[in-house]
C-alpha cells in the first residue's frame, strides 16, 4: 500500500511533531450555507482528489466520501461530486437513494467501475446478511458492492449482542462467504453507539471486519477507550471512515449569527491558511493517520466545492490549532456530542438516552432530515425518551461536549414528540 502515488497523502509523513495524535471522523454537511473566506475554485471535471490506503483491504479511496442527502437535488449531486474528483459514495437500505444511484449506473455504466461503493443494512444474526446483500445488489443494479456494513451496529442490540455478531464464528464465515463470492469486497460495520469503543475494541481483536465507520470528534482523548479501540484498528490494519461528526448551529446546514467569524477569529491558523471553520475541522480530522475517509452529506455543489478544495489543500494541524478550534466549536453550545459514551446519562441519574436524543435533534434542526429524526425517535424505548427528574446540571458537567441538556431537551419534545 505504500506504491508511489502523487495524489496521495502519505499516512505517516503529515504526522510532524506536535501534529494531532487523536483520530476523528465526520459525517455531516460538513461546508454550511455560508461561503468560507475566499471562494475556493469551481470544480474542474475529472479533478484528483488525495487518497488513503482503506486499511490493509489494499485498496485506496478519496479522503472525501460523498454521504447520502434526500431530496430531488441528489441526482444531480451525485453526479457533480464526481466531476470534482470523489470517487467513494455512500448510501443503505434505510435511506432511500440506492435507487438514484442505479439510475446513474444505468445511464452511465463506467461510472459504476471509477467508484468505491459503500450501502448498508441492519440484522439481527450474521447469517441475514447474505440475503440481505443480494436485496442491496438488486436495489442498486450492480453485481457487486465495495463495502457492505452492518447499519448502526449497537442501535438495536444489547452491547452484548453487538459485540457477539462481529466476533462470532457465523460471522467470520458469513464475511469470507459473501467476500468468496465477489458480491461484495469487504465487509464491516457502522456505529455511533454510546457503548461503539467496546463494540469497536472486541471487533478489531477478534480481527473479521474490514472497515469501520463510526462516529467521531478530533478532539478524542488520548487515554479515552474509544482512542485505544482506534489505536488497535490501526495495528490490526481495519480501514476507519468517519462520519456523524455535526455540531448543530456550527457544523450545520444553517449556522446561526457570527459564529463563523468568531471561529476564525479565535483560531488563527484557519485566516492564515484562508481556510473556513468547516474546511479547518475537515482539515484536524485528517490530521489523524488512522483515519481513511470522511463521510459528508454534502447537500449541495457549494458544500462539495469547499470540501473538494480543503482535501486538496490538506495539511496536518498542529495539537495547539486543535485546541483552539475545539475551545471555538464548544464556545457556541453544540447541539450534538460525538464523543458521547453514555455518562451524561449515568450523572443525570436517568435511563434517557441524552446523547442520542440530542443527536436526534442536531438531524431534525440542522441536517434537514425531519422525517428520520422523527422515525428513529419514535423507536427508542420510553425510558430513553424520558428525561423528566434527570439532574441536568450534572448531565451537563459530565458530558465531553458540555451540552446543555436543560436548553435542548424540551425542543426534543416538542419537534419530535
């Protein structure tokens, strides 16, 4: 995986002294409504964007995964995020646009062979993967898919079940059947699961998946279980791609007053290199040799434009630039917390999961997605719902992100109660 490559950013070189020694991940629109300080060029067609070697799958993807959207716009999104140079798309069963991406294929059938193709679908044992696989290939019109992932490993299991589906022996012999096959590359899992480090950790061990895309924030701690779960990935050779990493009214679609001006303000670094706070936060993820790809929902050609041009223009940040963009983002009351492990929870003293309905939230308020925000609100047990006695001051004080439960919740209950 290390054949010279000029598009490529080598793993180890960017990693200078001082540099981010933290992973991270992204999956949002991750370039807002507003421009960033000067903007970046159109995309040229046919335009290269760096690649990372995917683990030791030994295959190379773009940095930039483009997520999936709802909406009429995505065909044509599709279309020019491939004109700028990605060629890693991203979609599952639950989202409804593996249809859009058939009817690209059918009218452009070389496109299919340029691209890595990642979908997704949610079992409950192992061995349903492989019908699953072929209800995917069918939906999507292709004989064969890059990256099949289990969707949201941890959302509707125990942390136990999770844990046993990607150790198991059903699927060891589940992957190396639908990898024999040729239907499907490689195999993994997605999870932004409070309890995703053990998840993560048990499955890297145990050594059957190829990739994991998981949710993520740069400024991970470095003795955190989720950093050393990372860490073994890396040794293991299990390619990361990142994804859910939003922050409300800062990261997304509708960034509310000066925040983007007080961002760049208190980060220097970003006016220095004419970097907008999205492209300064794509950059810090990227800082981390473990982490392949980002995953953006990019929802329209300007979002792709300014993301495009921060991976071409990609160079490591240094640990006191993090710092400062981490001090900047939590200055302004993010509505989501990807660092969340569950202990908001355990200090508020409430069997509500605060963590997820706050992420809810983030998707009904600022992604635009309130029909799934919705849908997967209704699906969380009652308790999770109910924060009602929870002591949110000490919620507040225990969360990484220091979220502000009190503010936050009640919207919970009246947009998507």
């Amino acid at each position: 995986m290390s054949r010279p490559d000029p598009d490529r950013t080598d793993r180890r070189s960017f990693l200078q002294a001082g540099a981010i020694a933290s992973a991270a991940a992204l999956s949002t629109s991750a370039a807002g409504a507003n421009p960033p300080a000067q903007d970046p060029p159109a995309a040229a067609p046919g335009a290269t964007i760096p690649k990372r070697a995917l683990g030791k799958a030994g295959v190379e993807v773009t940095m930039l995964d483009q997520g999936a959207i709802r909406g009429p716009s995505y065909d044509r999104i599709l279309r020019y995020a491939f004109a700028s140079g990605i060629r890693m798309f991203d979609t599952a069963k639950v989202y409804g646009t593996e249809p859009n991406l058939r009817r690209w294929f059918e009218q452009d059938p070389e496109v299919r062979k340029e691209i890595f193709l990642i979908t997704k679908d949610m079992p409950k044992a192992p061995s349903q993967l492989l019908s699953m696989l072929d209800e995917r290939l069918e939906a999507l019109g292709t004989d064969y898919i890059d990256l099949f992932f289990i969707h949201g490993l941890g959302d509707d299991h125990s942390l136990d079940d999770a844990v046993n589906m990607v150790v198991s022996d059903e699927f060891k012999q589940t992957a190396e059947a639908i990898r024999k096959s040729g239907k499907a590359r490689f195999v993994g899992f997605s999870s932004h699961h409070k309890d995703r480090a053990t998840i993560i950790q048990k499955a890297a061990e145990a050594g059957y998946v190829d990739a994991i895309m998981l949710q993520y924030r740069p400024w991970l701690p470095a003795d955190s279980a989720l950093n050393r779960a990372l860490d073994t990935c890396w040794e293991k050779g299990i390619g990361l791609i990142s994804m859910k990493q939003i922050a409300g009214q800062f990261f997304g679609d509708k960034p509310e007053g000066n925040i983007l001006d007080d961002v760049s303000r208190r980060v220097p670094t970003l006016k220095e290199r004419n970097l907008s706070p999205f492209q300064g936060l794509l950059h810090a993820i990227w800082s981390d040799e473990r982490i392949t790809s980002v995953c953006c929902s990019m929802r329209n050609t300007e979002q792709i434009r300014e993301n495009v041009d921060a991976a071409r223009r990609f160079e490591p940040l240094e640990a006191a630039d993090l710092g400062l963009l981490r001090d900047a983002t939590l200055a302004h009351g993010p509505t989501l917390c990807a660092n969340c492990d569950g202990r908001c929870s355990d200090a508020g003293g409430t069997r509500a999961d605060l963590g997820t309905l706050t992420r809810y939230l983030t998707y009904y308020r600022h992604l635009g997605d309130r029909s799934e925000a919705r849908r997967q609100y209704a699906l969380l047990p009652p308790e999770a719902r109910d924060w009602s006695g929870a002591d949110l001051d000490s919620a507040r004080a225990a969360c990484p992100e220091r979220l502000d439960f009190a503010r936050l919740l009640p919207g919970v209950d009246r947009d998507l109660g």
